[in-house]
C-alpha cells in the first residue's frame, strides 16, 4: 500500500509526456533546438539582482545552468507560447541571480550561466553570460585641473576617470566639456 502511494506521487511530480511531432511543423521537424534569445553579460548594481533570459524553439525543456551547477527549478521562471508563423512551441526561461549568490562563487573565472534546451532530437546550449559587480572607485586617477579661458576660447581638460567595471567612459557633455558618464 505504501509503495503504491509513492509510485502514485513519483508518477504525479513528472511531467506529462510529450508527443515530439505536437511540437513542429515539417520544415524544421528535424532539428535541434534553436535559441531565439541566450542570456547575456550583465553587472549586479549595489543590491540589485539581475534577470537572465533565454528563449529557444523547438523546446520541449529549457533550464539554466550556472557555474556548471543546474539552478533549481523552483528558482526559474517558465514561460511557453506557441509561435504562430511557425507553428513551433517557444520556450522561454528567466532566473535571477543576486550579489550574494555571485560574492559567494570563488572559481577560476566569472560568475556565469547559460541555457540548455531539449527537443526529441537532443540538446543545445546557449552562450554563456557572466555575471560581475559593478563598482566604481571615488578618486579620478588624473583630476581635470580648472583653466581659465577666453570667450569663444578652446580648452582641452585631460582626466583619467577612476577604475570601475565595468570601464568607465568619457562624454562630451554640454559646451563640448568632456565628462565622465
């Protein structure tokens, strides 16, 4: 009687099955899933988490995996709608990924992620996207030094923006004065 319970709550926990040819039309019945969207690179502003997104067709499944780690289930958020020019299911997936989670990672490289999709044919991965903390230092490395000029006059203010990732750049602002954005 308890084995029964379990196979009946094993049975439930999975997903239906799937018929692959539901999911294509002849054109592209034989192929591999496609990604329509890959996650990409993105920087963690303060305690901001961000969002990865990944979109791909024929999918029968589309999940992340993070520092060659699956994230959990629960922690994505599924999306499936039917392409209507194609007549394919489209699959799209978002996780989050917050400061603690990439403060807490200590490999060779960046925190990163990508998507893997299934179709009845197989798999496909997705690029990877990494994940990095903005920052940006207090002090200019070189301050522009103040210059007195005459009307109609030329300046050149030369200044080394402090060091930041990512990089920081150098606008023309109003009157033509280089800034930093």
């Amino acid at each position: 009687m308890e084995l029964t319970a379990a196979a009946t709550l094993h049975f439930q926990a999975c997903p239906p099955p799937v018929d692959p040819g539901s999911d294509s039309v002849p054109s592209v019945q034989n192929t591999l899933p496609h990604f329509l969207q890959e996650p990409e690179d993105a920087y963690i502003v303060k305690s901001n988490p961000i969002k990865l997104r990944c979109r791909a067709a024929p999918a029968l499944q589309i999940f992340f995996k993070c520092n060659g780690e699956w994230v959990h289930q629960n922690e994505h958020f599924s999306h499936e709608y039917k392409d209507l020019s194609t007549g394919l299911k489209v699959r799209e997936v978002m996780i989050n990924v917050s400061r603690q989670q990439v403060e807490d990672f200590h490999g060779p490289e960046d925190y990163w992620c990508l998507c893997v999709a299934w179709s009845h044919l197989g798999t496909a991965k997705s690029r990877k996207a990494s994940v990095r903390i903005a920052y940006l230092r207090k002090n200019f490395e070189e301050d522009p030094q103040g210059k007195e000029v005459p009307i109609n006059g030329m300046i050149v203010l030369h200044c080394r923006p402090p060091e930041g990732v990512p990089v920081a750049e150098r606008q023309r602002g109003a009157l033509g004065v280089s800034q930093m954005c």
